[in-house]
C-alpha cells in the first residue's frame, strides 16, 4: 500500500476509536471521562514507520534519477565552456555554485532519508571534484592557489550548511571532496605548498568544530592528510637529493610556517576540549599530539642547516610547553574521578617534552647534568607532597642522566667487565652514585610512619639497585686501580677478577646487614639479585683465570658469603 493512503487510514482508525470512546461514555458504559479527540490520538500507540534511510523502497529510484540529472548538469556545464558559451573562470564560478546548491540539497534532506541525502552530497562532490582538477590542470584557468582556495571555501560551505541538524553524512562529503581533489592536484602539478596549508586549514575546521563537540569521528581523516602532507613537504626539502625537479619551491619560512601550524592546531585544540571544556582525553589526541610534535619538532631540527635560530627555538618552546603541561596537570587535574586519564596524559606529555627540549639544547653531558638535577628535584618535591607521578618521573630523570653521562656503561664494565679506572669521565661515575644516592635518600625520607605503596616499594628498590651497582662499580675500579698501582701495570689480571668478586660479595654481605639494622626491605631484596652477579662473574670470569690462587680465593670469598647471608637474614627476620 503506498505510504499516503496508510497514514490516512491511520488517522481513521484512531478518529472511530476516539468517537467510541465518546459513546460509551454518553450511555453510561464508562466511568471515565469523555476523551477528547486529540487526546484519543496521544494515548494511542504509534504504529511504527516502515523502517529503512528511505520513506519507502521505491524513493530509492527517483533519488537515483535526481543524482544522475545533477551529473549530467555538470556534463552540460562542460560542454557549453568547451563551445565558448561560457569563459572558463566564468565556468568554474557556475559549477561552484551548482555544486554548492547540491549540498544546501542534501543539507534540507530529512535526516531519516540518509542514503538520499547521501546520494545528494556525492553528487556535489563529483560535480566539484573534476571541475576543479580540469579547471587546473588542463585548461590552466585558475592557479594552484585558487583553486586551494576554491576547495577550501566548498569544504566550509559543507560544514556549515550541515551544521545546524549535526549531518555527519554531508560534511564528510564535502571534506572528502576537498581532501581528496587537493591530494589529486597536489600530485598532479607539484605544487606542495597551497595543498598543505588547505590540509592545515581543513583540520583547523575539524577541530573547531571538535570543540564544539561535532563531528568527532572525522578528524582523523583530516588528521592524518595534513600529517602527510607536512611530513612531504619536509622530506622533499631536506632530503639529500634536493627539491625533486619539476616541483615549486618551497621557501624554508613557509615550510616552518607548516610545521608550527600542524602543532599549534591540535595543541590548541586539545587544550580546549580537555582543559576548558572538560572533556577526556581520546586516544586520538595523545596519538595525533605525539605525531605532530614528532613531525613539527624533527622537521624543524632537519631546517637549522639554514637557520641556526630553529634548534633553540624548538628547544625553548618544547619546555615552555612543559613546564605548561606540569603546572595544569598537578594544580588542575590532580584530584582523580573522571580527570585521571587526563592528568596522567598531560603529566607525561610534560615529562616527554622536558627531555626533548633539553636535548635540543644541551649536550650529552650538559643534558646529564640537567637530568640529574631534575631527578632530585621531581623526588624532593614528590616526597613533600606526596605525588608518585613525580617520583616516577624522578627515577627515569635519573636514569637517562646516568644513560646519557656513561655513568652506567663505566660502572657495569669495571664491576662486570675487565675495564681499569677510571674508565671513562670520573665525574660522570662519581656525580652519578651521588646523584642515586641522594635520590634515594630523597625518596625515602618519609621514615616507617608512612606505609609506603607496591609502587613506591618498587621505585624505592630501583633507586638503591642502581646506587649500590654504581657504588660498587667505583670500589671495583679503585681496588683494581690499587692492584696495579702497586704491583704495576703489567701484574696478572686474576687477581683482578678476584677482587671484583670481592666486591659483589662483601656488597651482598653490606645489604643483607643493613637492610636488618635500619629496617630496609629494598636492601633485603637487592641481595639475590648481587649475588646472581657473583656468580655471572665466577663462572663466566673467574673460572678461566690462569692462576689457581686467584680462583681459590674467589671461591672462598663468594662460598663464605653463602654461608653468611642465611644468618644475616635469620637476624633480620628475628628482629
């Protein structure tokens, strides 16, 4: 039955229903009131509409027939140009607005009828798309950056005219058709940089609108055009090869210009969904976050070939932005509830961008140093108000200030290895066992009135681990400097070896005791781990010594220590 004569009935059926109702009433036959008509029809059920995107099946053929009518509009456009009717801009400016009244079409469609509107917005895109590509490339009409333009003013005609009923349906099609006749063009007149800030303005639209919480599920599309197209843009200017032939130029201002818009925009963005519109962090803005940063800041660092000004530059605003991301995370995220993803985001982001920005400007050994004094101050400052966030950062502070200084390198190979002091930068072993053992000193401070947490327990045994590995390093390398400064350069290395073993024992043997006598489980637990080492060492090391006396006393040594530790470690459990 066709969809008018149903509705019809309907109406019918509830008018009889409500008249009934009224006769009953007049002859006594119901208690209740009489029920006027209008109310008769709000108490009847709906009777369900004929599911479906169309009013029925058969709408789907005229909706067709519509969007092929519209296709061969655009096909008479052409070919009135081609006849000289109309100029070719003048033909452009036509099929522009032929393709917009498509989209204002597909804009006032109902938004149940999603396939018609559907088929609506395709058709612009087809009008608009081939119109543009030829107007550029064939008939050399309009420039690359008009035509960037013109695509750039069809993008936001789609979005605003969908705005209003939130049509996800006709912007992505008008986004579709801007980014993918950019992309054709681009490729096709190797012009890169009208595309790129058209990719750049096209996010910019998707994130605004994102902040005002519309078409979310669309802005990786856009996301990932304008990370292409600035990644291209770089890596055709700063390749080994040159700009390929056949490419414009691309000026190295404008190239930088790119790399700071396609950070700006979605550090922007993201600071206002989640900081004033409080909104939680999505997975698609730590993702796109970290690659723009990645992106604007590593292609930034390939330009300083032409401008010694970019590192520093990069390098000072990746610590603004830290220093930004550590102040709102801990005085305005820091209270957990539905605020937690976004504080860990921003608490790591800042600590991601502390380093990065230190090394831009800092050397291997300044970056050290400054790592090293960022680790106490990130555990000092944890310890006093008590945020494990900060101790965290702390120990990885510490151990890239380690890493970065040689300081772990220098100790493994003079505890483990047959390296001679000193090995390397003294400073850098030296500074490195002060800085682990003020850090744990820090980080323990609070004393046995706080209980503290697995994850603090497991910091805590992280630190002292890496202090006594550096301490014990230091003794090797002073014992076996000694060694030789006695007996001479060119004395036997098992000896060596022996005292080395010496080491690993004796510091066994220091930690079972000191974690029973000041009450540090961490100590207790560092205990199999070192004597583990020993036994790296006797079987790896000292069994091929040449000398038997120095293979004896490093068997003595190391099984005198087995037998002591189980009363060191009855002591303790006693206690």
């Amino acid at each position: 039955m066709p969809q008018p004569e149903w509705d019809a009935l309907i109406v019918e059926v509830r008018e009889l229903q409500a008249r009934v109702a009224r006769m009953e009433t007049a002859m006594g036959m119901s208690g209740e009131a009489p029920i006027p008509a209008a109310a008769a029809r709000e108490r009847l059920p709906e009777v369900p509409q004929l599911p479906g995107i169309l009013d029925s099946p058969t709408s789907l053929l005229p909706a067709l027939g519509r969007a092929l009518l519209g296709l061969a509009g655009a096909f008479l456009l052409r070919a009135l140009t081609d006849a000289g009717t109309f100029s070719p801009k003048m033909g452009v400016v036509i099929g522009l607005v032929y393709a917009m009244l498509w989209l204002v079409w597909a804009a006032r469609t109902p938004a149940a009828r999603r396939l018609e509107a559907a088929l609506h917005g395709l058709t612009s895109a087809l009008v608009v798309s081939p119109l543009l590509f030829e107007a550029t490339t064939s008939f050399h009409a309009i420039s690359t950056w008009t035509a960037a333009a013109t695509l750039l003013a069809f993008t936001l005609f789609g979005l605003a005219v969908s705005w209003r009923k939130d049509l996800l349906i006709v912007a992505t099609f008008a986004t579709l058709a801007g980014l993918g006749t950019s992309a054709a063009l681009l490729l096709a007149t190797h012009d890169v940089l009208p595309f790129t800030f058209l990719f750049l303005a096209i996010a910019l639209a998707m994130e605004v609108s994102a902040c005002l919480n519309h078409w979310l599920s669309g802005r990786w599309l856009t996301a990932t055009a304008a990370d292409l197209a600035v990644l291209l843009a770089t890596w055709l200017v700063t390749n080994e090869h040159g700009l390929p032939e056949g490419y414009a130029a691309i000026p190295y201002a404008a190239l930088l210009g790119a790399q700071v818009a396609l950070l700006g925009i979605y550090l922007t963005s993201t600071f206002v969904r989640t900081l004033l519109r409080g909104f939680t962090f999505t997975w698609f803005e730590t993702a796109q976050c970290a690659v723009a940063f990645l992106i604007s800041v590593g292609g930034g660092l390939q330009l300083t070939s032409a401008d010694a000004r970019v590192a520093p530059a990069l390098g000072l605003l990746a610590l603004g932005c830290a220093a930004t991301c550590y102040l709102f995370s801990f005085l305005r995220l820091d209270r957990g509830g539905e605020l937690g993803r976004n504080f860990y985001t921003y608490s790591t982001f800042a600590f991601l961008l502390a380093v990065a920005g230190s090394r831009i400007l800092l050397s291997d050994a300044a970056a050290a140093v400054a790592w090293s004094v960022l680790a106490v101050a990130a555990i000092w400052v944890g310890g006093i108000f008590l945020r494990l966030t900060l101790k965290v950062h702390g120990c990885i502070f510490l151990l890239l200030a380690l890493t970065a200084s040689s300081a772990l390198e220098q100790a493994v190979g003079l505890l483990l290895g047959e390296r001679v002091w000193p090995g390397g930068a003294p400073w850098a072993i030296w500074s490195g066992a002060l800085t682990a053992v003020l850090c744990y000193v820090m980080g323990t401070r609070q004393g046995a009135a706080v209980s503290p947490s697995w994850s603090s327990r497991t910091l805590r045994l992280l630190v002292a681990g890496t202090a006594v590995l550096l301490v014990a390093g230091i003794a090797a390398g002073l014992l076996t400097s000694g060694y030789h400064a006695i007996f001479g350069a060119e004395a036997t290395h098992a000896y060596c070896a022996t005292l080395r073993t010496f080491v690993l024992s004796a510091a066994a043997l220091v930690l079972a005791w000191g974690g029973a006598r000041w009450d540090r489980p961490e100590f207790g637990r560092l205990v199999y781990p070192v004597m583990v080492l020993g036994a790296y060492r006797m079987i790896g090391v000292d069994l091929h010594q040449d000398r038997t006396a120095a293979l004896f006393l490093s068997l003595l040594l190391y099984g005198g220590a087995l037998i002591l530790l189980p009363k060191l470690i009855r002591t303790r459990a006693m206690g």
